[in-house]
C-alpha cells in the first residue's frame, strides 16, 4: 500500500538531516521529503515577511509531487507551510504547525515598529545569532562546543550528532555552519508580522498546531492568534521550542495523531 507524502520544513538553522530520528518514526506512516535546506538559494532571498521563502515551498511542492501533500513545518518551516498552502492550497492537504506560533496583534505592531525602526528587542534572537560561532578546527571540536550548550542539553547523542553531520560542512580553514548565520540572522530580523488576518478568513486547508508545554518562543508570541487559526486541532506536549529534536519519537507520535485528526475532519466536512 501506498503511503501518503508528508513533507517537512525545517526550523530556522537547522537543516533537514538534523531531523532523521524523528523523521525514522514517522516513515512507517508516511513517505519523507524535504529540503535539505530552505533559504540559501539566491532565487529565494529573505525578504520581510518571508514571501519569497513562502514561494520557494510552493514551487518546490509544485516540482515534486502530482498530487497534494501533508505538509509539516518546525518553527520558520511551519509559517512557511501556511504560506505555501495559502498561497497554493491545491497542493496541500493539511498543515501540522510544531511550535510555530502566529505573532497577531498588540505583538504584532511592536515587530512592525522595531522592524520599521530597526531596533532589536534585548532578547531577541537575530542578536545572538549574528555573533555565533561559526568556525572549528573539525567535526569533533564542533560537536563538542555546541554539547556544552544549554540549547542541546536535552537532545539524545544521536541527533547532536545527526546536526554535526548535516549542519557543519568542510571549509577552508576547518568546519563551519552549513546554514549561514547571517541568513539564519536575517530570517530572525524578517519574522511576519501580519499573519494575523489568517485568523480572520476560513484558512483554505485544515491546520494543526503541537507546541512545546515549555516552549519561551510560544509565551513570547501569544497562542491566541494561533488557537483562532486551528481551532480544537491544538496541543502541547512536553518539552520547549525544539522538541522535535529532544524527543523525536514522542514529537513523532503526536504529529501521527495530529495528522489523523485534522484530516478525519476535513473528510467529514466535505461529507456534509
């Protein structure tokens, strides 16, 4: 039997192989694709509110598949799914946001201003990323500095080692950051900021959302724009921001469930 396509869209500097435990559990449900890598090609530049990048999903969608897709996008790689499938509903059966939080009102006319202003929030995230390190001698130095990081306390050996392996690559004087840090900064500085009038209108495909219980990403942006956007089709599981990687299998299992849901839905409403 056949089984249906899931595409996946990664998170803001971490490419698709970072996700290969998570991406293993679901393969007995699902067949996998992705990019290896969403915002370097320069025919997609970062732009402000990500339109381009949102463009770069769709043709990609519209060059692999003869037939809608479920699409699964973490963090960047779920906003820009709703991008794509409202862009392109045609080819998207459904959408699983994994902690990708819609920025809405009061929130959203603050990024607007700064933004306009170009003023950076203290902890916002384009402040630390623009002066990440990015070069190491080789593998094992880069493996070890980001192990002493608090970010990648909770992720299993394994997948640490699976983002060594697709995140760093071979450089002239040693190994640097495959996703340059100053696209991940420029992602960071672009955030949209006027998703909100998706909340607003009958999104064309039907949406889930799996946040992390612990995510600061989800209590910086707000939930409620997001719960208005899918409704019912919403759940926290334990973990923060990039549970996919701390827990794959449990991320793996609800994203499964998520999926079944929304489309059991889909099917019924299109009965009535």
């Amino acid at each position: 039997m056949t089984k249906p396509i899931l595409h996946f869209a990664h998170a803001n500097s971490y490419p698709a192989g970072t996700y290969r435990l998570f991406f293993e559990r679901l393969r007995q449900h699902y067949d996998i694709h992705a990019m290896a890598m969403h915002a370097h090609n320069p025919d997609y530049p970062v732009d402000d509110g990500w339109t381009s990048l949102g463009r770069e999903l769709s043709d990609e969608l519209a060059r692999r598949y003869s037939a809608p897709v479920i699409l699964v996008g973490h963090s960047l790689g779920g906003i820009l799914s709703l991008i794509a499938a409202r862009n392109r509903p045609d080819l998207v059966r459904c959408v699983v946001l994994l902690d990708s939080p819609i920025v809405a009102g009061w929130r959203a006319m603050i990024l607007r201003l700064m933004k306009a202003f170009n003023v950076e929030h203290k902890h916002a995230p384009s402040r630390f990323s623009v002066k990440r390190r990015n070069v190491w001698p080789d593998r094992e130095s880069s493996y070890r500095h980001f192990a002493s990081k608090r970010v990648f306390a909770a992720w299993p050996e394994e997948v640490l080692r699976d983002y060594v392996e697709h995140g760093i690559s071979e450089q002239e004087n040693g190994v640097g950051l495959s996703f340059s840090r100053e696209t991940e900064t420029a992602i960071y500085r672009t955030i949209p900021h006027d998703l909100g009038k998706l909340t607003k209108q009958n999104f064309p495909v039907p949406v889930g959302f799996i946040g992390g219980e612990d995510s600061v990403e989800c209590r910086l942006a707000g939930l409620a724009a997001t719960r208005r956007l899918v409704g019912e089709n919403f759940i926290q599981i334990p973990g923060g921001h990039l549970f996919p990687m701390a827990t794959p299998e449990a991320a793996a299992e609800a994203v499964n469930q998520m999926i079944n849901t929304v489309l059991s839905e889909a099917v019924s409403i299109n009965v009535v």
